[in-house]
C-alpha cells in the first residue's frame, strides 16, 4: 500500500483548511509568493518564445537542457564537487529524484532516516515496502538533508556526517542527500556537499522550487556514475522529461540575473519571518520545545503531552490557523505530540495573531 | 532491467543526428513548431502572472489544477464518456498516467498490445516485467489506442473494440485506453472512448503534447473509480504535481481561444503533410507497404527483407536523413524491417528531399 505525503488522514482538513477566508496557514512548505521574480520571468518568456525552434514548447532530451545542466554542475562544483553538466539529470522537482534515486539503488530493504523527515521521502520509501532505520544505524540506503534538514531547519554537525560516509562505506551503502533547502542558511554559508565526499557513494537531490518556485517542477538528480544510465533510462520512463518551458525559462534567468543576490533577499525575508514566529511563539506557546533554525522553511516543535495531530488540526482550523501535524513527519510513532510551523509563506504581520489563535486550539484540544 | 523508449541501440545515433546540420528528421513523433500558439500563450503568462497569488508559481494540489479537469471532463462528456472534474488527475504528460495506470492496475503480469505501438508504453510494461501478449488475447491489462493509433494512424474497427471490451469484462481485465492522438483524425470526427462504454475496467489517458504543446508537459488519467484515490496518491508519490505555470497556462489559453477551431486547422496541415510524404514515398521507395493513415503524426512503413533499423538508420544519417527504426514499436521481433517516418514536424517543402535521401540509403543499406 502506498502512503503518500498529504494525503493521509490530514488530507481532508488540509483541504478545508485551504477554502477557509482568513485562515493563517503556517502548513505546506510553501515559498513566500512575495519572492517570486515575476518580473524577470515575464521577460523570459518572452524571449523563449521568440526563439526560432521553439525549444520551450517542443519535446526535449530526458536528461534536460544542456545549458541549465551547466549552471547546476558549476554550482556544485563552486562547493567542491566533482561534477559536470554530463552528471546532471534534470527532473521534475526533488520527488521525482528521490524516487529515481531509490529506484536504480541496488538494496533498499532498509533505510536510514532522520527521526523526523520530510513526508513526501517518506511516502516514497514506506511506499517501496522499505524498513525505516535511525540515520546512524547500518542500513542498505541513508535519506539524509546534511546542508540543512526539514523540519528542523540544521546543518548536520560534522561528527554526523562523517559518520554518515563511514557506515556507507563500511557496508556498502547509498546516501541520497537531499539539499532542497541548502541555499536557505540564514548565515549565507554554503556547504560542501557529501558528493564531494563521496560521489561513487551519493545521489545528490536539489530543487529550484524552494530558491525560485516550485511551480515551475525542475529539480535534479547526480548519481553515482555507475547508476547514471540507469537512473536516466528511469527518468525517461516516468515522464519523458521535465518541463521544457520551465528549464528554457530557468536558463534565460540564470543568464540574466543575480542569482545569488536573489539568495541573499531570500534568506534576510526567512530570517526576519522566523524571529517573528519564534518570539509568537516564546510568548503564547510557552510550554512547547524547539530549537532555532539555521535555515529552511519552518520550526520544529514538540509537547510532553499526547495530543493528535488531527485533533489538533481540528480545533486549529476551527479558530482559523494551520499547520503540519508532527506525525507526517516521524520515522516511527512516538507519545510526545510535535508539530511544524513553516513561517516562510505568512504575511510577517499576520504571524503573531496565527500563533495566538494556535495558542487557543491548543489549550482547547488539551483539554477537550 | 528497465528498457526506454530512445534509450536502447538508437539512442546514440539519434543524437548525432539531431546534432547535424540540415539534416531532415522524420524521427520522434514531434508536433509541428509552427502549431504552436504562441501568441496566445504570450497573453496568457503575462495574465496568470498578475494574479495575486501567484498560483502558477507556487506549489498546487496533487491532482491538478480545479478549471483545468473541468475542461478536461467537459470534452470527455461531449464525447459520450460519464466523467465529472473529480474523476480527472492532471499528469505530467502521458507517459506519467500511463505509468500510473499500471502501477495501480491489480494484475498486471501479461499485458496485450498491438503488433505495433508506442514505445514509451513498451518500455514501462518490460522495465515492471510484464509479458506482451497480442492484443486479442487473454491478458490481465491490454492497451490500445483505440481513437487513432501510433505508429499506423488507424481508428480501432468496431469489431476488435467490441471483442476487447469483452475480453476485458468477462476475464476481470483492465484497459489502458491511450487518447493521445484522438483530436488527429483527419476526417475531424470525434470517437466515443472506450471509457464511455467500461468506465470501471477503462484507465483513460490524454495529453496535450500532441495537439497544443509537448514542452508544457501536461496529460491527465481518468482512472476507474475504485482506483482513483490509489491512483492520486502514485501520482503525488511520482512528482508531488504537474507544473503550476504549465496548468495556468492552458487553464487561460483554454478559455479564451478556440480549442476546436485550433485543432481544424492542425489537421489540415498534418493531412497535407501526409500526403506529400505519401506521394514521395509512392515514387521513390515503392518496394515499401503501407495503409494510408487516417489520422496521427506518421506512416508505418514494412519491407520484406530483412534489414537491421540500426543499419538502415546509419546510413540514413550519412544521408542528411533520420526516421524510427521499426523494432523500436514491436511488441515481438519480426524477420521483416519496418520503420516509422513522422511528417509532423518535417516542413513540407522538404519532404521529398528526405525520402529521395532515404532512399538511396535503404539501396546502399541493402546491399551494403
């Protein structure tokens, strides 16, 4: 049976959730539309238009557009990895990658993953029959997000990583490292990537959708060289190619604008949102637990007592506020409740009245 | 071990020749450029990205944009199908809900297909290990392309569509009905779907690669009720959605143009394509069989020697010249060479210059 990210038991009042007038959703992962160059993508898109054959509307290789697979690889190369644009699939977001990735992988019986974790790579492996293993316990493949984790928004601390590749190694093991949020480090550190490391040993995920937007649906994948074809043979079989409006417009972008500028707006905006969300939450959720992210989308939150996160979610929808049930997000169930606060889509100024209203589903959820 | 549709022995050869200079492709099932409307959906990006929310930038829901499925039933409806928005899951082109459509059929070990057809198709049935049996024989799964076919571009009789529905019902088997052609007929009749007559054994998939364009990537399955909800969640599991920009994009082109007197005009084109290439192909390779099409991007063309599409192909490209290699579309090997030359995407001024090309390298191939 395949489990799949939203639409789980939360799926309907997510749905709900999303019709209600004035509801503050701190759900979804979402980026701040606010941050969309549109302006910029207007003027793309015109130029791909003009183009004589029209390559953004016609078929294109399954391995995606030559020119966009170089601006990937000199990104990575920037952060130490031995890449070229040969290396590069273009896929149709980071999912699809993980699931290629999982796909050519030689053992996938069990897989490492963080106590918490992205649902969407959960779905994936739960849905593959796979047993889910703590990161640091030997397993057949490790799911990890060392340049910055969902949900809690941290680097992996060095003495992980370098733990991460020695188990890979020891027992020949694959990692997928998912790096969708890499680019979001509040400090502007980039990180040298576990492929530099160990790229006979590494699938390599990232994403534009959390840096540009995701509905765009390009992401990518590098394997390891000897699953390379394999893995391209896959990405052809599942959906052709991704978008070839989407890449001719990433390319007329990344030709034109300062990418990294852009990067550098992007995270002063998540900063300022997250202080903004942490002293809410300071003050109205006192007796909840996180620690401050460095990067990402969202605080990770968690409570001594039970409490569902479907109940919660009920209460929360009736009082006008959302967000992600901690269960989505676990390897394994726990007693303790959690929950995920993405601040990165709320308007600054309607985040404390989200948290007050929180606040108030919670007090009545507890003690309903 | 996963085969591909280019992936396999011509997939080199393809790219040399699509990386030479004048050369004249009837390779690859390509629509014509100049069908594109890209004036229209100029006007429509510029209108979706002044929306306040920015909806075709941003994350969307798994099952696709709510205007779109509307439009999408509404023609199915029109063509005698009973489907409502519900019953409709935008993919990310057809390969993608063909790909669904196995995942969640409940048996799926021997699947019956035409002597010949699309290869992307064939590909996924092999890479999951089915067995290909003729299309007419007990299978767990059949698929066809009833409403025009690829590579013959022939509407299924009515004799051979009756016997398939009923080889379906009376053994509890499924039906891919592939649709992507359907709008070629070059008649302008509409077809009534295999869907309208066994919406509970029918898993219906379209696209618009074929008639607006491929680079969008956006097809849609209609799957029968009881697998729907399994069948949402593969595709959330695939690629979380189809893209946001690409559906908005078609959501506004859809309600301001004239869809139908778009498609008149792409049939015409295409039927005057035919035949010019079915006269040059009568003058200049008149050892060569084939049924007129009725319909689609190509002609299927047999030989009665035997003679390697690998061989045929290089020598083509020597030429200035490329097509399909006929094994590429078989369900089993056949003595006999066969190839598929799509007129779509060919200007047709330079039609029978690429088949006198052609035909001097099947002389030099076969005596080669």
């Amino acid at each position: 049976m395949d489990a799949a990210p939203t639409l789980g038991p939360f799926d309907e009042l997510a749905r709900d959730a999303a019709e209600q007038e004035g509801l503050i959703s701190f759900a979804g992962g979402l980026p701040d539309a606010q941050l969309f160059p549109k302006r910029q993508l207007g003027a793309a898109f015109l130029k791909v238009l003009s183009a004589p054959s029209c390559a953004a509307l016609q078929y294109g290789w399954p391995e995606g557009s030559a020119p966009l697979r170089e601006r990937i690889a000199e990104r990575l190369v920037a952060r130490g990895a031995h890449v070229t644009a040969a290396d590069v699939i273009v896929t149709s977001g980071a999912q699809q990658a993980i699931l290629i990735a999982l796909a050519v992988a030689p053992r996938k019986d069990t897989v490492g993953v963080d106590d918490e974790c992205y649902p969407g790579a959960l779905a994936i492996f739960r849905g593959a029959g796979a047993s889910l293993n703590p990161l640091l316990a030997e397993s057949a493949l490790y799911y990890a997000m060392p340049s910055m984790s969902n949900p809690r928004g941290q680097r992996m601390p060095a003495a992980e990583r370098a733990r991460l590749l020695e188990l890979a190694r020891a027992h020949d093991g694959y990692i997928i490292e998912d790096d969708a949020y890499e680019a979001t480090d509040f400090r502007g550190e980039t990180s040298r990537p576990l492929l530099a490391e160990a790229p006979d040993r590494v699938f390599h995920v990232g994403t534009f959708s959390k840096t540009l937007c995701p509905g765009l649906r390009v992401g990518w994948l590098v394997a390891p060289r000897a699953f390379a074809q394999r893995a391209l043979e896959r990405k052809q079989n599942q959906d052709l190619q991704a978008s070839s409006l989407s890449q001719e417009l990433l390319v007329e972008y990344l030709k034109h604008e300062d990418f990294d500028r852009h990067l550098s707006r992007l995270r002063s905006r998540y900063l300022k949102k997250r202080k903004r969300l942490e002293a809410s939450v300071r003050e109205h959720l006192p007796q909840l637990r996180w620690t401050s992210p460095s990067g990402g989308f969202s605080l990770w939150l968690e409570g001594d007592h039970p409490l569902a996160g479907e109940d919660l979610l009920r209460a929360a929808v009736d009082e006008g506020v959302a967000f992600d049930p901690g269960e989505s997000f676990r390897r394994a169930p726990s007693p303790h409740f959690a929950l995920r606060l993405c601040y990165s889509a709320v308007p600054e100024r309607q985040i404390e009245r989200g948290i007050i209203r929180l606040a108030r589903a919670l007090r009545k959820a507890s003690s309903g």
